[in-house]
C-alpha cells in the first residue's frame, strides 16, 4: 500500500529516504515475480542539517545528495521520498459507503473534523480498506485518511528538485514499511505484526493485521537520543558518541558505564513503544501483538531488541529488507548489506513502489 501525492507517470524509480542522521538510496529492478538490487548507498548526515525532521541547511542536504547519486552512478531520475513526523496525519475513519469518485469529491470535508491543521495547509490522500460495521443501521466503510502539511512537502520535494531529481511519489515512512515487509514476509491471516522503524529523530509505529494497516504513530525520540547522553555524559563530540552507541573502543569512555548508560536509554525507548501498544489496545478491543520487527539505524544498539522483547513479552526480530530482494554478489558485498539492511527499511518500501500504484 502507498500514498503518492504525485503527477508524473514514469516507470523505474529509486527509493530515497532522507533521515535526520543519513540520506538511504535504494533503486530495485522488477525480475520476475521479485526484485533485484540495482543500486544501495548511503550518506551520513552531520546532526545540525536536519533537527527533528526539519530542514536546517538545505543546501548541505542537496550537496550530499548529489554526491550519493555521482558515487551511485545513478542515471534513474524519478524518485519516491517519504515524510513522517508531527506534520503527517494519518488516521483510520468511518465513513458512509460510496465509491471511491464520491469520496474524491467530499474527503475534505470528512476530513476536516480530524485534522488539527488548517485544511488549505495540508496535502490529502485517502485509501478505501473494505466494509466497516454498520452502524445506526448505516452501511459504513473504512478508509485510511493521510494529511500532509503543504511546507513539509514542499521543503522535501524541493530538496531533491534542486538535486537534478523529480520526485513523483511522496509517501509516508509508516507506510513504506508495511511495502517492505508485505513483500519479504509471509503475511499470516489474522496475525498482528508491530513494525517498528527507529530513526535519529523520528520512531514510526505500524501495526498490521493479518498484513492490513489498523494503526500507526510517530514519536519524536530516536537513535539521537543515545548520541546526545553520551556526548553530554562524557563530554565527547557527536562522531565519538555515535562511534560509542555501534560499540567501538572511545579514549575516554568507560565501557562498563557506557552499557549503563545504554540500558536505561532502552528502557526510555522500549516505554514508548510499549505505550503505543498499549493505546492501540484500547482502540481494538484488546488485541495482542504476535511479534515486532524493528529497522532503522538505532534497531543495532546494543541490547535493544531482548530489552523490547523482554518488557513486551513478545518476540522481536530485527527487519532484513532484502530478505526476498535478489542481491548479486558480483555488484555488492553481502556482508555489508546485512550489517546495513535494518537502515535500508524505509528505502527498500520506496523502491517497490511505482507511479499510480495504491
């Protein structure tokens, strides 16, 4: 499934995610009933470019993108990005039964009892799920309702204009993720599947049953959160917090404590997941959760995952979104593109996607 606020229609495009700590590249070609990896990279981001989403220097961000493409050789110009944050609305509504043409024609005004913005500001798209229960004795039907601010869009499709791309899809991180996994994953009927995508600043929440969206959240709390306590802690620069956080050797960090550290930042983020869990079960008659796959840079810190799988009671595996993705190993090295999956999530949904798909 996929929003595309877009206008062109061309056929291969390459799937670029723009993080708060790296912009991912990811280009798929069809093969058959799969895909084969074209093209994967990715460039870290300095922390100051982009602050929870929001672009600081523009021109750095454009600069680094540009290099990505020149170190890809990427000739591919049509691109699909995603947004996520506090600008993006997603919600799942009820509304009257109609078709898809009518619902064209009133989804602003359904929408406007569930927007907190003004609804000249926002960009909306809606996708049709399937019948609802009745009620009133009213037939009712539900529909995911997207709403995105128009400046959020246009800071983000300007960003790869002025790169030498044209953006023809913007979708949401939440998601690109459920793109990812209905396709590498076996979807089980009636299984409820919490994916879960950590970023530097942005945590997306998707909950999927039986391989169909019923809930999803961004958090404002990411992988930076680690950076900065460290950095604060033992007065070390942000490269040395980062270079800390994936567990490599510090002058000036004690290891012992640094784990400690750690640790208590994984209770901090674990909560927050658990508290998303815990309010999607007081929209869904209590429903529990199978199992959890996380992505995203921070899904590698240490001791994270048997952290969340311990305090939720559910298992928790870390995403591999090239698991069904034909990778040669003449083009790339594998074991650079399993350490790197879990940061490739987001990427590899926009990758998959295609012009005027739904």
């Amino acid at each position: 499934m996929g929003f595309s606020f877009s206008l062109s229609r061309q056929k291969d495009l390459i799937g670029l995610d723009i993080g708060s700590g790296a912009i991912k590249l990811v280009q798929l070609k069809k093969s058959g009933k799969g895909y084969q990896l074209q093209k994967f990279g990715m460039k870290s981001l300095d922390s100051e470019l982009i602050v929870d989403g929001t672009v600081m220097d523009a021109g750095r961000v454009v600069s680094s993108i540009k290099e990505l493409l020149l170190e890809q050789s990427v000739k591919v110009k049509d691109v699909a990005l995603s947004v996520s944050g506090h600008s993006v609305i997603v919600k799942k509504i009820n509304v009257p039964t109609m078709t898809e043409e009518e619902l064209e024609e009133s989804i602003k005004w359904e929408a406007e009892q569930y927007i907190p913005f003004d609804i000249n500001d926002v960009n909306i798209d809606f996708h049709i799920l399937g019948p609802a229960d009745a009620q009133d004795g009213k037939d009712q039907m539900s529909v995911i309702l997207v709403a995105v601010k128009k400046d959020k869009l246009t800071e983000y499709t300007t960003l790869v204009t002025e790169a030498g791309l044209n953006p023809v899809v913007v979708d949401v991180d939440a998601f690109t993720l459920e793109n990812m996994f209905g396709f590498n994953y076996d979807v089980k009927e009636g299984e409820i599947v919490a994916l879960v995508n950590i970023g530097a600043s942005v945590m997306n929440i998707n909950i999927l049953k039986g391989g169909m969206f019923t809930f999803t959240r961004d958090i404002s709390i990411g992988g930076n959160r680690y950076n900065e306590t460290i950095q604060r802690e033992f007065n070390v620069s942000y490269e040395q917090a980062e270079r800390a956080k994936r567990t490599e050797q510090v002058e000036g960090i004690d290891p012992e404590a640094l784990l400690n550290m750690i640790n208590n930042l994984n209770v901090e983020i674990a909560s927050e997941v658990i508290r998303s869990f815990d309010y999607f079960k007081t929209t869904s008659s209590s429903e529990n959760i199978d199992r959890i796959i996380i992505s995203g840079g921070a899904s590698k810190v240490p001791n994270l995952v048997a952290h969340l799988s311990d305090k939720s009671g559910v298992p928790v595996e870390i995403a591999n979104p090239f698991g069904k993705v034909e990778v040669s190993q003449k083009l790339f090295d594998l074991d650079f593109i399993q350490e790197m999956a879990p940061v490739a999530a987001v990427g590899v949904g926009l990758a998959i996607r295609r012009v005027g798909d739904r």
